[in-house]
C-alpha cells in the first residue's frame, strides 16, 4: 500500500438517489476515472401546488392536450409530396375526452404553458376553441415533433414551455434573414443548374429537392457560433455535399471545376489516388454577426459506404473537445463540458438511418461516460426513398428516425417546403441539445427531384412518385415567389442574386484550366504541423524507442500503486507483487508488464494513450488490470493516472457490445491530434471483421485518399490454441491483403520508402510489443499499426523479456535470429514463421536435441516486409539445404500468401531455391472445433519442421 493521497471521489460511497424504475434497471458505475466528465445539471421547478390541483380539477383537459403533444405529428403536414398515409387520428378529438363545447372556459395553469419557466401567474382560462387552435398551430403544422416518449418529466417540460410560450412574433423571421434564406436557396439552385448545363454526364448527387438542407445548416452553425461553439466537425454522405461545400464552407468552384475535368485535388508532389468529387472536404472559418468568435466548420472526408463516417466525427469531436479541455485545465478553468466549444453535426439519408446497423451503434455510444461528445445534432434528408427502394420497403417503422428512440432522443420532423419553418426546428433542435447535452434528430422531409443520381430514370420504378415530383415548381422558386408577394424581395433583386452568382460560377469555370491545388505544407497545420510526409527524405521510420532504466523502474512501480484506503480484490495481489519484483530484478516482463511502462513512459513523455474497446481495463485475458475497482464503493482508479505526475494521460475507454462504430470512434480520435496513441483492442482478433468497412475505407485507405495520416491501433489476439473456428485467428491474411506493399526487392532503398499504408505486426516478445506501441508516437510521421496480439504468450514464462531489452538504446527489430545457434553455418534448415508456434518449436527442438540442425528466423514486421533484414539473418546460413515458411494458420489463411513472393526475392537475390511451405492444408475454418482434430493437426505442423532431420 501507498501514502499517495487518493481522490475522495474513489473512497466516497456511491452516492444514493430515491429509487425509480430508471434506477432500478439502469444500475450505475462507480467509473470517475479519466475521461469522464460530470454531466451538466439540469432542472425545471416542478408543479406548483396550484397547478397540481388544477391538472387534477381538469383531468380531461389534461388528456386531451397530453394527447395532442404525443400524436399531434400523425396529422401534421410534413411531406411535401403528401405521400405519407395518413389515418384519422381519433386522439385528436377533444370529444374523445368529454370535451364537447368549444366555448367552455378551462383554466389552463399547469396544463398548457404560456409563460417563462418557472412563473406562476396564477388561473388563466381560455375557451376550448382557443386552447385547441393554438395546440395544433404548435403541433399540428409544418413542424411535427416527438418527444413525449422521453422518460425525463424534465425535457418534456423544457419542449412543452419552448414551444407552447411562443406566440406569432417570437417565431417571425426577420426581413435580413429571409434574403439570407433566399441568397442560400437561390445559390444551390443556380449551381445545380450550372452543373447541369456545362457537365450532363456528371453523377453530382445534387440538391435539387432538398435544398432546404442549406438555410438549416446556415441556421445551425449561426445558432452554435452564437452560443460560443468554436468548431464543428460534420459528417455527411454525398447527397447536396457539392452544394455545402461551394454554398456554405466557401470551397472554391474552379478547385471543384479542376477536379471534374480529370485534375487533382492534391498537390502533385504526393504520388495518392485521391477520391471521387462527392468525398471531397473543406475546413473554413465562418463569420456570423452576434458571435464573438468565427466557428471552424470541418467537413470530414467520407467514403461511399453510407454512415460509415459518422463514428469518424464523433470520434474527432471527443477528442478535440479533451485537448481543449486539458488545455483550459492547466489555465485553472475547470467549468468547461463536452459540448461547450465543441459540437459534432451528423446528416443522414433516411435508408440508411434506418438500414444501417452502424447508426445504432453510434447512437448507443451517445450517453456513455467515455464516449460522449455533449450531444451531436441529427439532420436526416429524407428523400422518402433508397435508390429505388421506397419507404415501406426500407423500414418496418413510421418514421425513419424511430430508431433514435432507443436512447429516448426527441425528433423533430419538419416540412422541407417551407423553409422557414426548417430554420425554425433546427433553432429548437440546437436549444435541446445545448441545454441538455444529448442527442436530437431533425427529419428534413424532402423529395429527389432527379434518380440516385443525375444520370437514372427513376420513373422505372415510382412513375406515380415522379409524376408529382417533375409537376412542382422547386423550393427556391416557390419561396422567391412568396418574398416577392409580400414586398419583401423585388423581382429584380431575386433575378440580380442568380444572375451574379452565375456569373461567379462561369468565371470560376474559366479559372479552372489554371488551377493548382495547394502546397505541402497545407496538408500538416495546426496540431499536425512539423509532422512529415511518409515518403519524404525527412521521414523516420526506425527511431529509438528505448527507454532509461530508471524511468522504466518508476513507471512500473507507478502501474500497480495502490492508494491508501483503496481496497483491491485479493487475487490482484498476486499481480503486484510480480510486478513490483519484475521491477526489482530486471528479469521476468509480461505482455502487460511491457504495455504499461510503454504506456507510462509516452504520459512522461507528454502523450496522451487511449484504449478503446470491451473490457479493456482488465483485458478479456484478465492480464491487463490498468484499472483497479474498490471492492467496497466500485470506485475505479487507474494507478498510471494517479501515481505519475505529467501531462499525459492514460484513457480506458470501456466500450460497448459494438465494433464498427467504436472502431470508427477510435480512428476519428486518432485524426484529431498526433499526440495520442490511440488504440482499439478486439475482445478476440477475429471480431475486428464486424468493423471491416472502417479498416476497408478509413484505416487502410484514408492516406492514400484524402492525404489523412493516423497513428491508430489495432490489437487482435491470435493464436490458434484449441478455441475453434472462432476465436483463433485475427485474419492476418485479410490485412495484408489491404496492405500496398511491394513484391520486389530494391537494394537501392528501404522497404519502408515505398510508404508501405499500414504497418503489420506479429510480435513474439513484450519488448516488441513495447518498442512497437513507441514507435508509434516516435516517428515524425502517423501510420496504422496492426498488432496480432498475443493469447498464451501473456503468461508465458519463456516469452518474458528484460528491463535490458526496453532501455536506452533499444529499438523494435523487424527480424529476430536464432538465438540458440552458435554457428549458423552447421544448420541445415531453415524455418522463417511468425508467433506463438516459435516457442512451442525451441521446446521441440530442445526434447529433441536438434539445437544446431534447424534454425527459427522469427519474421516479427510483415509489413512492410523486412528485405535488407531478411537478407542480412539468411545469408549467415550458407550450409543450410532448405528455407522454410512454417506457419499453425491453414495454407489459405496466415502470411503465407503474403510472404511467399517476397521471401523468393530475397532468396533470388542471395542465389538460393525458392522457399517451401509447411504447415495445414487449406481449410475453409480457421481452426477446427473437435478438440481431437485441432491436436492432431497441431501434432503434425509441430512434426513437419523436424521430419528428415
């Protein structure tokens, strides 16, 4: 035990709340360790005596008006095409409640509010006509909105004062700000249009339909730079990103123009592949009047698997909201919550809201204490259609938000053809979500004018649809018009906002053809300033990793510091014990011995470390225990946070039941900042394929697309081991596939100068482990890493490594020799492999006694393969007969595939024969699940590296 002073909030008992249903099934844990932020407060003064009497008095009322907040949005006029089938909504009658005479007088104090929160002004009696007509004003309109499903009488409260305390004049829009809705309608037509004309053949994805996405958009950032926001990170499929991008975030057309005719949109000293024009990104600063400061808008970029990129957002938003954080904690300002300077805005399409499984995986990270962003704002364009398939084909719901309802958040459904009103929701949507911190969807009801793109006939497949869509005028038209009915545009001043920003886009059509995209050093600003391109001559890419002895002693020592008064469970004993002793000797490092003096050392180093996924704390294999629970309050403690005091912190990040969004999550925390390591560990290696679109398109590609580095993580245990099918293999074969690199060998250059995208690793000590998870930070430039992690190793007392092999000088060694051969030129085989399977050779080959026949060259980095290494280690073993590939994986499955080609070109090049492979034949299954068959198998893949010696 330790004299360290622990936090109160450790030793505290939870602290108790009057049992409710909600408390009964949502149990709470006790985790206030790092990352978790005290959610705000909020509260409304609850009824008044009075008011309690009188919603008792006139129950029936009570009914009647409760009715017409939880079903007015079944009868409100929402669906521009009117397509939505709408039954008689008997709720909606106040017979249906005895309430027959609509000029009977009822006091509506307490049951309707119409003055500011918290006032009591006492009886107010309205006729039942009136009490009618302004309920279905409120609810019964343009604007639908749920939100009596919530649970919280709070935010049914704050919904019922907002919207039923507001008379005409406070929802009137001023004059300036209809021309501002006008300009931005008006704009995106005319663009569109011009698209159109000069390029017919271009799929654009336009707005037509749905431009009313625009103005609200141009509300919400006005509203949020208002309120103090000071960035916010979108994310949005392609559907109107071309009218955003040039209409709102001031990308400028002649880049657009360049890239239509076939230029790029990077600057040509990076040999990449770019992206198609519907990914392409912008990252301005806008200026709005009554904000005291511009808000940067950052698009992210975003791949064609729809929703993919929206954990992305959430992701940069958490982490830009902490750097934030601990930057203002180190000036004393300590009041500051996610949210506060910080919002992330997600669009959707409606199918995709409702058919991708990612949507609720993000929404359900929404509310968790390591995960949240302070509420994101849910704009879905809701063309009423998927490609070709319609509404009821795509959902068994209403509504295509009605999956948001899992976490209780409110939506507001709102009529794209009244563009005032879409302003009008997104204000409310931004007052929930910066009062209450949560999550809130807007359902921007609109039609596609044109097919999935411009180029498809939609008639083929919703003629009567279509019928309707190509007889309406478009939204720009239709407001203009009323403008101009009601004296506020003239005819001229309309004609004279198209006719200007036509000309600016011919302009800009012309300015094309010279086009350049911008320079190097527009690719690392900000926190990624003084980083380095992969590929340059600056790039280091085998840097020292190792760490002074004495550091390495009080990092581990810090990592299992139990504070005074912290009670631990009685078998973690054992666990510090080791590990106070591995410190005392030098001698007897574990898997997570290593993790966490790499983990310590980087936090002294001024890093940050988050690791993501389920049960990270303790780690599936209980090996990890970088968290520790009072058995007595279940208050939780990260010694690292606790016992070392630096800047960096250590982030356990619990997560979820889900792959794909956490993954998601992660890679966007690790595009915010390059000064954190972050990491996502799979619970088993294999589980990584429920996230493969993330690895697909963001992990494995983003470099190559949108000149986006990340240091990001990926931990998949491996080994087969008798677990069956599952469980067994983290599908090295799939990653490298992914990987682009190189087949030959260059003499004249590094393997790593071909910038090799993604770095994969099979490790067989912690010392490479440790050395690895360093580099990552140590290099002057980010690249995913891929780590197939151990399972058995973790414990393994052969597989221990020393405090020698971490400390200054140290570095991680892409190829391991055979240690146990004294004089290489005597063997007589060779067998490369990768893993577990060494340690169960050396014991084989001990029993044996074939020490000086056969020779294991442990393959450690797979990619990018290690040529000059692999020549260096081979080319000792001049009298060897055969090499060898030896691997537990089936023939299928592994490296092998990977390093067949690449290992015969380090044999060409030192004159041998080709290399032979050893080990299970192909299978459709990663490991069999009859126990008898996986030992036999493993029998025989053990045999073969002796058989004939």
């Amino acid at each position: 035990m330790s004299n360290m002073r622990v936090p109160s909030y450790l030793l505290a008992a939870p602290r108790t709340r009057r049992p409710t249903l909600f408390t009964k099934l949502c149990r709470n844990y006790y985790d206030y360790s790092y990352g978790y932020r005290e959610p705000r407060a909020f509260s409304l003064p609850d009824y008044t005596p009075t008011q309690l009497h009188n919603r008792t008095v006139n129950a029936p009322l009570l009914r009647y008006v409760d009715s017409l907040r939880t079903h007015g949005h079944r009868a409100a006029r929402i669906d521009p095409l009117d397509l939505l089938q709408r039954e008689e909504v008997a709720a909606l009658d106040p017979v249906r409640y005895g309430l027959d005479d609509s000029t009977q007088t009822y006091d509506i104090n307490g049951i309707i509010w119409t003055h500011p929160v918290g006032e009591d002004a006492g009886p107010e009696h309205w006729p039942l006509e009136r009490i009618t007509r302004h309920l279905r004003e409120v609810y019964v309109g343009c604007i639908a909105y749920e939100y009596m499903h919530s649970p919280s009488k709070t935010e049914r409260l704050w919904f019922s004062h907002l919207l039923e305390s507001e008379g005409d004049e406070d929802r009137r829009v001023d004059t300036e700000e209809r021309k501002r809705i006008h300009e931005v309608l008006a704009r995106s037509e005319v663009f569109d249009q011009f698209l159109q004309l000069k390029f017919p053949n271009l799929k654009r994805y336009g707005l037509e339909g749905g431009e009313s996405m625009l103005p609200a958009l141009d509300g919400l950032f006005r509203s949020a730079a208002q309120a103090g926001v000071e960035h916010i990170i979108v994310g949005m499929p392609h559907r109107g990103r071309l009218n955003l991008l040039t209409g709102l975030l001031e990308f400028p057309p002649a880049a657009l123009f360049h890239k239509i005719k076939g230029g790029s949109e990077v600057p040509e000293e990076y040999a990449v592949s770019g992206d198609v024009i519907s990914h392409l990104t912008a990252s301005p600063s806008l200026e709005y009047s009554g904000a005291q400061k511009p808000v940067k808008v950052s698009l992210l970029p975003n791949p064609s698997h729809l929703e993919a990129v929206n954990p992305v957002a959430l992701g940069k938003t958490r982490a830009k909201q902490f750097a934030l954080l601990k930057m203002l904690e180190r000036t004393g300002e300590t009041g500051c919550r996610p949210g506060d300077r910080v919002m992330c805005v997600q669009l959707h399409g409606d199918a995709s809201f409702t058919g991708q499984g990612i949507v609720m995986e993000g929404l359900g990270l929404s509310n968790l204490p390591h995960y949240t962003v302070g509420g994101s704002v849910h704009l879905v364009v809701n063309n009423s259609i998927g490609y070709t398939t319609p509404a009821s084909s795509a959902r068994s719901s209403l509504y295509c938000s009605d999956v948001a309802k899992m976490i209780n958040a409110p939506v507001l459904h709102v009529n794209g053809d009244y563009p005032e009103d879409v302003q009008r929701a997104i204000d409310v949507a931004f007052k929930y979500r910066n009062y209450f911190r949560k999550d809130i969807i807007v359902d921007l009801i609109v039609y596609r004018r044109w097919g999935h793109n411009e180029l498809d006939e939609p008639a083929f497949t919703q003629p009567l649809m279509y019928e309707k869509i190509r007889s309406r005028r478009s939204v720009p038209a239709l407001y203009e018009e009323r403008l101009i009915d009601e004296n506020v545009l003239t005819k001229d001043a309309a004609d004279s906002v198209r006719a200007q920003h036509k000309e600016f886009l011919a302009s800009e059509l012309t300015a094309a053809g010279s086009h350049k995209p911008g320079s190097t050093s527009a690719v690392f600003q900000g926190q990624w300033k003084g980083l380095a391109w992969p590929a340059s001559k600056d790039a280091v890419w085998d840097p020292e990793t190792g760490v002074a002895g004495d550091t390495l002693k009080r990092v581990g020592r810090a990592s299992v510091l139990v504070p005074e008064g912290f009670e631990i469970h009685p078998r973690l004993q054992r666990h510090v014990k080791h590990r106070l002793q591995a410190m005392e000797t030098g001698q007897g490092l574990d898997w997570a011995t290593a993790e966490a003096l790499a983990f310590g050392s980087l936090m002294l180093e001024g890093y940050d470390v988050r690791i993501s996924g389920q049960d990270v704390g303790r780690g599936t294999f209980s090996q990890r225990h970088a968290m520790l629970v009072d058995q007595r309050t279940e208050g939780v403690g990260v010694p690292l946070n606790l016992a070392l005091e630096c800047n960096g912190r250590l982030e356990l990040a619990n997560s979820s039941l889900s792959e794909m969004a956490v993954l998601g999550f992660e890679y966007g925390v690790s595009w915010e900042k390059p000064d954190i390591l972050p990491i996502w560990e799979a619970q088993f290696g294999d589980f990584f394929n429920g996230a493969q679109v993330i690895i697909d398109t963001f992990v494995s590609s983003a470099e190559t697309k949108w000149l986006k580095q990340s240091g990001i993580v990926l931990l998949l245990p491996h080994g087969l081991d008798g677990a069956g099918p599952e469980h067994s293999s983290s599908r090295i074969e799939r990653m490298l596939q992914l990987t682009n690199d190189r087949y030959t060998f260059d003499a004249s250059s590094e393997s790593a100068r071909a910038n090799v995208n993604m770095n994969i690793a099979f490790p067989t000590t912690p010392a490479q482990y440790f050395h690895l998870l360093r580099r990552q930070v140590k290099r002057n430039f980010r690249k995913p890493l891929v780590v197939a992690g151990p399972k058995g190793l973790l414990r393994l007392a052969a597989a221990a490594s020393s405090l020698e092999d971490l400390s200054s000088g140290s570095r991680f060694r892409p190829v391991i020799a055979d240690p146990a051969i004294a004089d290489p030129a005597a063997v007589s085989r060779v067998i490369c492999l990768s893993g577990k399977l060494y340690y169960d050779l050396v014991k084989e080959r001990q029993k044996r006694q074939l020490e000086g026949k056969v020779a294991f060259v442990r393959v450690e980095e797979l990619s990018p393969f290690p040529f000059r290494p692999m020549v260096d280690v081979l080319s000792t073993y001049e009298g060897a007969k055969e090499i060898v590939w030896l691997q537990e994986e089936p023939r299928n499955q592994g490296a092998w595939t990977h390093i067949q080609p690449r290992l015969n070109a380090v044999l060409e090049r030192l004159g041998r024969t080709e290399v032979t492979y050893m080990g299970r034949n192909e299978d459709a299954v990663p490991a069999p699940g009859i126990a008898s068959v996986y030992g036999g198998q493993q029998r025989a893949v053990i045999d073969s590296a002796f058989d004939g010696l």
